[in-house]
C-alpha cells in the first residue's frame, strides 16, 4: 500500500512526536503514510521517566510558558486516555527536624496556579466538573504528617519523616501511549510501516516530494511519494535532510542529553504507592517512582557524545543514582540489587550556548527546508500533542485550507469495562490489573487467546504478570518483528526483570512463540535468542553482569 498510492504526508519517525502527526492529520482528512527504521518507540519514546508531568524542575530557570503548557497538556491526556495515564502523589519529605523547604513551597504555588484551565478560576472549576466520573483535576499541594507520608511511601518509615509537601503529577507506560496513538491514527486512514529506513528524500523540481526506504527484513528499495514530508526523527533529526540546503539554519543541531535510570525490587525499597523526590547533591534532586511493581529511580542530565543508536546507562551515572538513594534511604544497594537500567538520549536543540545542558529549554521547534520539508524536534513527551498540532497547522496554512486541530476531543483507546476482563482463564498475580492498565479494552483480545490455548495464560517471567498471550497480541496486532520488540517495548520486562532473562528458557519461548507467528525457522529463532543477548548488553540493561 505504501508504494503504490500518493499521500498527503510522508511522516519518518515512529516515535511519540511522529505518532502524534499521523494522527493529528489524519484525523483533519489528510491521507498519511509513517514509516519507522526501527520499531515503534525504540528511541527516546521507550527511555522516558515515565512521567506526564508539567517539569517543576523548569520553574528553576523561570521556564514558565512551557511549564504551563505541559500542565495544561497532563490535564488533556488523564481525560483522554484515563487507563494510560493517571495521578501519582509526589511527596517532598522533610526528614526529623529538618524544615521544609519554602524554595519548594513557593514553586509548588506557581506550579498549582498554572495547572489550573485559566489563572484563578481552578477551585471553582473543580467544584462544577466533580461529579464527572472520568474528570480528574489535581488537588493544591498541601503539607502532610509524618505519618501520612509513610502510609504512601512505607520505606519513608526509618527515617522519621517530620512531614512532607504533598502534590501531584501522572505516570504513564510511554511505548503503550504511543502504540496506542498510532492505533487511532490507523483508525483514521493512517498507513504505518516499521522497520522501513530513509534513505533518500525524493525531489520533484526542488521540492521535497516523498522518501526512499529500504525494507529492513529483505532490503528492498521502496518509494513513498508524498505531497509534504515531516521529520519527527527526535534526536536524528539533523541526519535526515534533503541534498540541496540553502543554509544550515533550515535543520536543527541536536545536542544529546543523556538521561540514566534504574530499577529496583520493592522488596529492597518498599515505595508503596507515592512517589518521593529526594536531594542529590550539589543542589539537584532525582524521584524515585512506582512503577510496573517497581521503584524507578532517576535521572541524569549529561551531555552525550556516544552512539545515540545504542545508548547504555552511564557507569558513573548508574553509581550516581545509588548513592543518592542510598544516602537517603539508608540503604546500601548496588548494581548487583538492580532490576534493571535504561537511558535515553533528549533530543536538546544546541544553540551553541556552552551552558550545561540541564539549564537548557526543550521547547519544540519547528523547521522548515526551502524544499518545502518539515522538521519538528525538542519538547518531551507530555506535549507531544501540541507538537503534532503546530506541524500540521503550518501545513495547512501552506496548503490554505481551514482545518483546526481535532486531537483535543479523540480519545486514545478506550478503558476497560467490566465484561473485558471476564475470563476463566487461570492467570498470574495482578495479570487482569495490568492488561486493563496496558491494553484498556483491547485486553479483551489477550484474554480470549488465554482461553483458547491455557499455555498462552502463563507468565513470561515466574513471577511477573507479562502473558505469553502478549506475545502473539505483539505479533500480529502491533509489527513486533524481534524478541527485543516484546521485552523492552511491548511487555517492559528487559527493564524490570533484567536478571530473569538470563534465563535462556524464558527467552527461548518468547522467540519460539513469536517465530510460530512469524514463520521463522529454527535457525532463526535460535538467532534470535542470541540476539537479545547481545541487544542486553549493548544496551546495559543488566548492570549485574558487568561485575
């Protein structure tokens, strides 16, 4: 379908910010094609923290309208896709006698003021939208007891806390939010492809007209031809280009921010359901959150000058985040105790400004070529929708056609109703919970595969609620093409249960069951266990190993 029809965009990147054009413009009416070198989310969308969130941190540099922007953002995305994205207590605590801090308190003021729909009005709006049940609009942060602030984060309980600040921002699985993007933007008309690289951007007298992609699987050239190409590679957007430039200023130079977390068993710290932030030294602080039924520590802020293909955690960096905790939590964890680690890289634009790269905005920017192509890069995950929109407004101002941005009022799936998780299906601890967290109302596809064959109702990992039926879903509902695709990306068990893959057992069914999907043979399926093994190492998500 891709090479043989014309397309009204030509969107390269299936990240969040590419999701979020296909279906942006689809749903305007235009005819969309996305291609992906890679799997979908495997860049910086996998390697998030997690959060939609409004970056308290930027109230530091008095980064007010992009603070504002994210909140008002965070509020859209609880109603839109209430089963992905939901409310977290965050608490500052203030451990024994020391006193809270009034720097934080007057931050969390600005921060509660600015969540608000329009500056003053968010009590009163609070009161008339209460009885909506899928409404959710944060409470004003407030000071708790001690006591109070152990219930939410038991392991807060040795360390006497005196009290704590108490507010609240979202959490959200980042690949599932964008999966479940790209399968409503499908619902419009959207075409999507993974792994198709770019290798050319056509030319049509001058103007960008389409891209050239290889087939990864067989390597065969194919072209899409498209009205209007957009670049929503992230932190590779200033390697895709056209051949001729009029200056370099029409594409962006990225500076890559690497950012590093890691995992650890609550059974080593007991984060309950709260989230803490927690001092770091040299005046910087990092959270630690739950998370899939782990705490997830992080993050750094470096800049980065390796392989932004392949992007491990940074030893200094993982060493960093166990020493804060440690310190904190009177703890004495090391990389032996981790579940996992992860990193990604932000796609900062440099402006050539030698300040560090933690003081520099990651306000979206949109570019636009002489030959007529579109880049959009910066920004974060919790705006991607109003990334989408400003590219596709630009295009449509060039095309001179009145059409306003509809992704406001488009639900991204549908929650789970009680029926959907109906089964007789014998399942693991928590595995009902977690599909309807994952899937929302398509878990009902997984459980009916569950029903049909028993084996399929079994665990990945013993101990964990990751299907097996997960990974024919993967197979033949979402392009998953690699063991990699289902441990890191559609389950997230490579980042949560890193040291249960070692278990070549576990793997190897994982490949098996996806092979049977996909027609491999046993030489490829046996290819494919060894290269999860490699993929684990090139990316670090095993730190243990290294000792």
């Amino acid at each position: 379908a891709l090479a043989e029809e014309r397309f009204d965009l030509a969107v390269v990147g299936g990240g969040i910010t590419g999701a979020g054009v296909a279906l942006d413009a689809a749903s305007r009416g235009y005819s969309v094609a996305l291609v992906e070198r890679d799997d979908f989310a495997q860049g910086t969308s996998s390697r998030s923290s997690k959060m939609i969130h409004g970056g308290l941190r930027y109230l530091q540099s008095f980064d007010l309208g992009l603070v504002r922007e994210a909140l008002l953002e965070r509020q859209l995305l609880v109603q839109l896709a209430p089963h992905l994205v939901y409310p977290t207590p965050f608490l500052v605590p203030a451990l024994g006698d020391d006193r809270r801090d009034l720097r934080i308190g007057i931050g969390l003021n600005m921060y509660d003021v600015m969540a608000t729909s329009r500056i003053g009005r968010g009590r009163s709006q609070r009161s008339e939208r209460s009885e909506e049940a899928d409404y959710w609009a944060p409470d004003r942060h407030r000071t708790i007891s001690g006591e109070e602030a152990t219930e939410l984060i038991p392991a807060l309980g040795p360390l006497d806390p005196g009290s704590a600040y108490l507010f609240y921002d979202c959490q959200t699985d980042d690949v599932r939010l964008v999966l479940t993007i790209l399968g409503e933007a499908e619902r419009f008309g959207a075409v999507l492809a993974n792994r198709a690289e770019v290798v050319e951007i056509l030319d049509d007298s001058g103007r960008a007209a389409g891209v050239a992609c290889a087939d990864a699987g067989t390597g065969e050239r194919f072209e899409v031809r498209a009205a209007v190409v957009v670049n929503a590679t992230g932190v590779w957007a200033d390697r895709i280009r056209p051949e001729e430039l009029l200056s370099e200023e029409e594409i962006p130079r990225i500076r890559p921010s690497r950012g590093t977390h890691v995992t650890v068993s609550t059974d080593d710290l007991d984060i309950g359901t709260g989230a803490c932030i927690i001092p770091a030294g040299g005046g910087r602080t990092i959270f630690v959150l739950p998370w899939y039924g782990r705490a997830l520590i992080g993050t750094t802020d470096n800049d980065y000058e390796g392989d932004i293909d392949h992007v491990p955690p940074g030893t200094d960096d993982v060493e960093y985040l166990l020493d804060a905790l440690n310190s904190y939590f009177e703890l004495n964890l090391g990389p032996g105790d981790l579940t996992g680690a992860y990193a990604g890289v932000r796609p900062l634009i440099s402006s050539g400004d030698p300040k560090r790269s933690v003081d520099i905005s990651r306000k979206a920017e949109l570019y636009e070529t002489s030959s007529g192509m579109l880049t959009i890069t910066g920004g974060k995950l919790t705006t991607f929708r109003r990334m989408a929109a400003q590219v596709v407004d630009r295009i449509t101002e060039r095309d001179g056609r009145e059409s306003e941005c509809r992704t406001d009022d488009i639900p991204l799936g549908m929650a789970a109703r009680k029926g959907d998780l109906e089964t007789e299906a014998s399942l693991p601890d928590g595995a009902t919970d977690q599909l309807a967290f994952r899937y929302g109302h398509a878990a009902r596809a997984v459980l009916d595969l569950c029903e049909q064959d028993p084996e399929l109702a079994g665990p990945i990992v013993p101990g964990r609620p990751d299907l097996m039926a997960e990974v024919v879903i993967a197979a033949r509902r979402e392009q998953a093409r690699s063991v990699a695709d289902v441990l890191l990306r559609r389950t997230r068990l490579g980042l949560v249960a890193a040291p249960e893959l070692r278990d070549g057992e576990r793997v190897g069914a994982v490949a098996r069951t996806l092979g049977g999907e996909l027609g491999w043979s046993e030489k490829r399926i046996e290819a494919e266990i060894d290269a999860w093994a490699d993929f684990a190492d090139a990316e670090g998500l095993d730190p243990a190993l290294a000792l």
